[in-house]
C-alpha cells in the first residue's frame, strides 16, 4: 500500500509539473484551412514549429496549434487584428494594408516561389492563350480572383480584368462555369490544387506557355500588440537560427522540389512585373531570400517585356 501510495504522489506531481509547464507555454494559433484537402499552408506551419523550437532554449516552451474549424481569409486577419482573437498569427503574401493592420516578420517564408504565377484555365482555352505573346494580349482574358489576395491589388493596377469572388472554393467553380477565363495561381498552389479537384472538374488544367512574376513574399503575421511584438521578436530569432544552421535551406529546397513535381516550367514565355503592393520592409538586396527559378527556367526562349 505504501508503494501504491508513493506512485500516486509521483503521478500527481509529474501531473503538476506538466500543466505548469503548459500553462507557461506561449500559444501559437493559426486558421485551419477552409477545404481539409486544402494543403498549401502546411510548410509554412511546419516552418514555424522548427523555428520556435530552434530557440526554445532562450524563449522557453511554445504550443502550436490549429484553430479547430475552418476560417477564411478575411476572418482570419480580423481575428489577428483584434490582439484577442481565435487565431494570433497569420501566413500571408505581404500587401500595404496587411502591414498597416498587422505586424509582419519580413522574412520570405518561400523565397518568394509564390510570386511566380501560371494560370489554371478550362482546356478549351489553351488554343487562344498559345497564341499570348504580350502583356495587352493577356488582358483580353478574365481572370478569376479573391478581393483579399494581394494578386488582385497587383493585377487591378496592371488594367486587368477581374471577377472577384472572396470564396476559394468557388473561384474553381466558377472558373468551370466560364464566369472569368483565368485563375492565377502560384507555381507552388497549382499542381496539389490541380490534383484536389481533378475529379470534380476534369475540364481544368494548367496553362501551358505563360509565366508573370512580380517580387511577392510571404510573411508570417501577428498582432500589434506587445504580446504581438513578443512573438515576433522569437520567431524572426527562431527563422535566422535555421538560417544559420542550414535547416531554412534544407526545408526549402524539399518543397520546392515537392511542389514543382509535374509543373511544366521550361518554354514558358515570362512577363517581368512590378508590385506596387511591396513596402520597404521586404529584403530585396538581401539574395538569400529570393528564388530565381534560373535553373528551371534556362531553357525559356525569351522573356517578354511587362508592357
């Protein structure tokens, strides 16, 4: 009996113990996507578990986690916004507004792979779109788009044609039902986006032949708060810890192996673009954080002018 004893007070400290350390943990949590086939925000999240265990030694225990149910973009910065929310941190290509409403992390999370862009279209639409050798010619096309995605503040300053819709999964829909011609994508979203609704809607497949790209990072997010500031203060020293180490490097390089899998790059026509949406903040002389795609991209034919 007095063993029996002796391991109860042991469970019951080890349990005290436990939920101190709990407790003493800072929370991280971020939006769950709003479809679960919706994988596209996976590397970040597992990007930002390494970089706050990289410094757990000197910021001390952390949990991350995932809001319980589905959050779209807009709610999920007004959620961040507000210091209080059901979700503190965001993963977010940068615009003006978002950086006026939150704090950013000016760390380019994927070297700024998400500002190279191709275009998911109905198969019908390849024979017209083959034939896109300018800039202007491509704004005959519709293109599909969410209000809130910075792409759209780029591409309504460009002079392009839009048909906004805030609802992802209806943007696929509608694509299908000939509402707009174009959804442009990163080349990072497109081949799993492909995948997930291949079955439902055979008629969409990449476009073949264009590439746009414009300098366009994306920053982890948190609020503008002291707490907000906190966090951002760690998880900046967490990502230049796996800088350092090589880990950032290594982490990137298998995703962008595993998302480029099956995306046709070589031959594309490029249109170079610039992107009003971009403040100061961003790293631009700083190489490291800057994909190039020179080496997939050696054997294009020539890259076109953005006019």
């Amino acid at each position: 009996m007095c063993n029996f004893r002796r391991l109860i007070v042991v469970f019951l400290l080890l349990f005290a113990a436990r939920s101190v350390f709990a407790q003493g943990a800072t929370s991280f949590v971020y939006p769950a996507p709003e479809n679960p086939d919706d994988q596209r925000h996976t590397y970040y999240w597992e990007l930002l578990d390494a970089a706050l265990a990289a410094n757990q030694d000197r910021f001390g225990p952390y949990h991350l986690s995932a809001y319980d149910a589905p959050m779209n973009y807009s709610r999920a910065i007004a959620e961040v916004e507000t210091g209080k929310g059901r979700v503190n941190i965001v993963a977010r290509a940068t615009n003006l507004d978002l950086e006026r409403r939150l704090l950013p992390i000016s760390i380019p999370l994927d070297k700024g792979l998400l500002g190279f862009r191709i275009f998911m279209i109905r198969k019908e639409s390849q024979a017209a779109l083959s034939k896109v050798h300018k800039l202007d010619e491509l704004k005959h096309f519709r293109q599909g788009m969410s209000p809130q995605w910075t792409d759209a503040r780029i591409m309504a300053q460009l002079g392009f044609p839009l048909e906004l819709q805030e609802n992802y999964e209806n943007l696929f829909r509608m694509l299908t039902a000939k509402r707009f011609d174009l959804l442009s994508r990163g080349i990072n979203e497109v081949g799993a986006e492909l995948k997930a609704h291949a079955d439902a809607m055979p008629e969409l497949v990449v476009e073949k032949d264009l590439l746009l790209h414009y300098p366009m990072p994306r920053y982890f997010f948190v609020p503008r708060t002291e707490a907000g500031r906190q966090m951002a203060h760690r998880i900046e020293d967490g990502l230049m810890r796996l800088r350092r180490s090589g880990e950032f490097e290594r982490r990137y390089q298998a995703y962008k192996k595993a998302v480029l899998a099956g995306v046709h790059i070589t031959g594309r026509r490029v249109f170079e673009l610039g992107n009003p949406e971009l403040s100061a903040l961003a790293p631009l002389d700083d190489p490291y954080w800057w994909e190039t795609l020179h080496a997939e991209l050696k054997d294009t034919v020539g890259k076109s002018p953005a006019r």
